[in-house]
C-alpha cells in the first residue's frame, strides 16, 4: 500500500468516532464464545444467586440501559457539536470532540455490553452456576459507572477552556515531534536560495485536497538514489488544486518516478494537526475572533485563548524551525521544504485578535502582557517580530481610547486580562 493512502486511512481511524464501537462488536463475539467455552470447563464458578425468570429480567434491564446509554452518548454528541461549532468554530470537531478517546470508549463499551447481554440472555437454562452471567452483571455495573462519568466529562470538555485547553496540548505534541531540536542563537538556518528553471516540474492529480502529511525521509532517499533535489511547492496545509505544481526537480542523473513522488504527500478534504504546526495556533485565532464578535462579545474566551497561544508560542520561540533545505547523511541539499517561520507564528497569533480585540479592555492588557513576557524569556533573534506587534498594539491604543485614562488602562500588562494588575494612575 502507498505510503499516502496509509497515513489517509490511519488519519480517518484516528478522527472517527464508529471504529471503536465497531471493533468492540468484533471483540464481543470473540469474548463471548471464548466464556461459554470457559464455562464448560472449568470445575468452578461462583454461584448465581438469582432465579432463571430474574436473571432474565437483569438481563434485560441491562439491554436496556445499554442501548438508552449509546442513544444519550450519540445524541449528546451531536447537540456538542451544534453548540461547539456555533459557539467556538466548527474547527473544533475534528480535533477536539471526535478524537476524543474517552466518548469513543464509552461508546464501545456501551456497544460491547449491549451485545454480550443479549448474547446472555439467549442462552437456555439461566439458572444455575454461569460465568457470562456474572460477567455481563459486571458489564452492567461498568456501563452505569461510565455514563456517569461520561456526563460528567462531557459538561466538563464542553467549557471553552477545555477545549482551548486540549487543542493547545495537541499543537505542542505537534511542536515537539516536528521541531525537536532546541534553538540557538548562532543556529539561523539554512535558506533555500532562488533555484533556476526545474528539470522537471510533477503537477498533482487526482482531485482537489490539503496537503496533510510528507513522509520526508522517504522523499530525502528518493533524491539521493537520482543524487538531485526535490523542491516540494505547497505547505503543509495548503490547498492544491488539480495540475498546480507539486514538485519541482533539480539536477540529478535522471528522472524520478512521478508516481512514487506523489505517493510520499498525503492529501485531505480539510487540514488535520498532525503535521500542521500552524493549524492548532489557527483553530485557538478562530475560537478567539469568534469570541470578540459583536454578536457573541465574550471577551474572557478571549482570554483563555491567549492563554493558550502564549504557551504555544512560548514553546516554538525556543525551538529550531525547521531548515528550508533538509540533507542526507553526507551532508547534501536533497529536499526544499518551506516551513512557517518564526515570522509568520507572531502574525498568525497576535494579527487578528489584536484587530478584533484592542478595543476591549481585556484583550489589549493579556496581549501586552503576553508579548512584554515573551520579549523578556525568549532569545533576542525571536525579539523584533514581537516588538513590532507591541508597537502595532501601541498605535491601535491611541486610534480606540478616547480618554488619557482609558488609554493608561488599555496598556497596563495584566494576565488576568482585567483584575489582576494593580491599579492605574490617570496620566
């Protein structure tokens, strides 16, 4: 199988909330069989205290409860999602609400006890010593337990900071495998330089998708065997359309396989986190402008998703971007992959919020207060893009506060965003 269609299909497993259900489905009959088998052979089993006609109505409470469970679940999911998506951006689907390991095991569990209850309660002669009974009693037991929990965590998941919360832990596991070596400030990077007209140039076929995912050690070996260089044209993240260059070929021996080329980009109908450094840091901007909406006007979630860019930017500005020109082992250009730079996470960051929010009191004092915090903990080559944003933050001050006393207030730096700086003298 082609390295794309995999990461595709493992991409898909990851982001779907049916396969957990469905493999629990598979394993319930292979459960059941392996314990009526056990049953059969073993010398021993605790005794069933119930009757066969209560053991029957036991049994069919928990098919009931079973299948009320996995209607709840379901149906609660789909209203989290109305709300998530009108409230927050519906960005959030994908990478929060279906990923999320702890709704697509309850779910299987549901599915699972509903299963083996029936496949209990079908057997003849319910009396008498038997070990599905206890264990479908204990599945029972399990799914109450987890459906209380299940509610208890959704009410939970479902608050902004939550979900602000988990996308940004998302994005720094994303930092962590992408960029994993730490910065220095004698390290600038390798820049790739204007390369003349391509040997070849490899359009992209099939139809209309983000660019998701490259295997680049795989790219890296493709150009060394053809001793050439690969420049891949799009981002990850980038929409490419039917017949825009995919890649250019520089040099080499001579012609590499077209198909085998585009078999090492993985493509999608919208952007996933996995390789997108930048995506997590775009969902948190949209919850963000979203919040500071006439419509919706909720400053505080603002807030909390400045919070999380301040991690998250906190954790890139010490990290080494990724060079525009990757090498093999001798030390030989193989590859040009543009990657986001420092540049571009500042705008990404601070650019829309500070349009839609320097007017609210809130928004202007956590963004000074970020970006003051990052200029003093991150190394002097991240510095100049993040005055340049103070500056930026300086001048939409003046233009939006009428009063000397509001603008002293607007630019006081508070965490908080309001309430946790001391008190401002009018100037």
């Amino acid at each position: 199988m082609a390295w794309n269609r995999w990461y595709g299909i493992k991409s898909y497993i990851g982001s779907s909330l049916w396969v957990i259900p469905f493999v629990a489905l598979v394993l319930e009959q292979i459960v059941l069989r392996t314990v009526l088998a056990l049953s059969g052979q073993l010398d021993w089993t605790p005794l069933w205290p119930l009757t066969e006609a209560a053991t029957s109505s036991a049994l069919q409470t928990i098919i009931t409860l079973s299948l009320s469970f996995l209607v709840f679940t379901f149906g609660s999911i789909l209203v989290a999602i109305q709300v998530a998506s009108g409230q927050l951006t519906p960005r959030i689907i994908a990478t929060a609400l279906l990923r999320d390991n702890v709704i697509r095991l309850t779910a299987g569990l549901f599915v699972f006890t509903l299963l083996f209850a029936i496949g209990a309660v079908a057997r003849p002669n319910l009396s008498g010593p038997r070990l599905i009974l206890w264990l479908a009693g204990f599945l029972g037991l399990a799914s109450i337990a987890a459906f209380l929990y299940l509610i208890d965590y959704a009410a939970r998941l479902l608050r902004p900071g939550s979900i602000l919360w988990r996308i940004a832990e998302d994005g720094l596991a994303v930092i962590e495998d992408i960029y994993p070596r730490s910065v220095e400030e004698s390290d600038h990077g390798l820049i790739a330089p204007a390369f003349g007209t391509p040997a070849q140039t490899i359009p992209h076929r099939g139809s209309p998708a983000v660019v998701i995912a490259i295997n680049i050690p795989a790219l890296v070996a493709e150009a060394r065997r053809s001793d050439g260089l690969i420049e891949l044209v799009p981002r990850v993240g980038n929409f490419v359309d039917v017949g825009e260059p995919l890649f250019k070929l520089h040099g080499g021996r001579g012609a590499m396989d077209q198909h085998r080329l585009r078999s090492l980009v993985a493509f999608a109908s919208e952007r996933t986190i996995e390789q997108d450094a930048t995506f997590a840091i775009r969902v948190i901007v949209d919850v963000a402008s979203k919040a500071l909406s006439p419509a919706i006007n909720d400053p505080t979630t603002g807030v909390l998703a400045l919070d999380q860019l301040h991690r998250l930017l906190r954790k890139i500005g010490l990290r080494h971007l990724h060079d525009e020109i990757v090498t093999d082992s001798d030390g030989t250009g193989r590859l040009v992959l543009r990657t986001p730079n420092w540049d571009d996470f500042v705008q990404l960051s601070f650019c829309e919020i500070r349009l839609y929010g320097a007017g609210n009191f809130q928004i202007a004092r956590r963004l000074r207060a970020m970006i003051e915090d990052l200029i003093a903990n991150l190394p002097e080559r991240r510095r100049p893009p993040l005055r340049r944003e103070l500056e930026l933050l300086d001048q939409s001050i003046e233009r939006l506060y009428n009063s000397p006393e509001d603008r002293a207030l607007a630019r006081t730096p508070d965490m908080q965003g309001l309430g946790g700086a001391m008190s401002v003298k009018s100037t």
